[in-house]
C-alpha cells in the first residue's frame, strides 16, 4: 500500500510539474502573441495615417494638374499666342503700324 500511496504521489507531482509548465508555456504564448497584436494594430494605425494623408495629397496634385492643363490650353489659343507676340515680341499683323511711346 505504501508503494502504491508513493506511486500516486509521485504521479501527481509529475503531473503538477507538468501543469505548471504547460501553464508557463501557456503564458508565454500569449504575451508573445499579445505584443505582436499590439504592434500589428499600432502599424496599422500608423499606415491608415499615411494612406489619408496621401489621399488629401492626391486631391491636391489632382486639382493642380487640372489647372495646370487649363493654363496650357489657354496658352495655346491663337488669340492668346497673338497677345504675347505683340507685347514681348513687338510684332504686328500687316498692314498695321507700330507707335511706341518715347522714353
């Protein structure tokens, strides 16, 4: 009886020692997998960060690419290039006559 009393003794043991170790494992794991939650949900609110200011960013350039065709399509007009003709250049059509002030 003694044997069999020490037998069941030393089984639980064994088994406490193997709980308390599958416990520590246990926690472990979950602080590992914890902080990688943690540091995945940081990133991600970092890059939801990025992403909005490169949408507004995205907005802006749009907006100045559509101004910037604008202008070129104004600068095209040969109304446009006429005008700029006449005051940088000097020119005129035929048959007109050029008076410029004295200076």
């Amino acid at each position: 009886m003694k044997r069999a009393r020490q037998k069941i003794k030393t089984q639980n043991r064994k088994r406490v020692r193997l709980r308390s170790g599958s416990l520590f494992v246990l926690c472990i794991t979950l602080a590992v997998a914890g902080s990688s939650g943690w540091q995945l949900l940081k990133l991600r609110s970092q890059v939801e960060g990025q992403l909005a200011n490169l949408s507004q960013e995205k907005v802006t350039l749009l907006q100045q690419e559509k101004l910037l065709h604008d202008e070129i399509t104004q600068l095209n007009t040969p109304s446009y290039i006429e005008q700029l003709a006449r005051e940088q250049l000097g020119l005129v059509k035929h048959g007109e006559i050029l008076i410029s002030p004295k200076n």
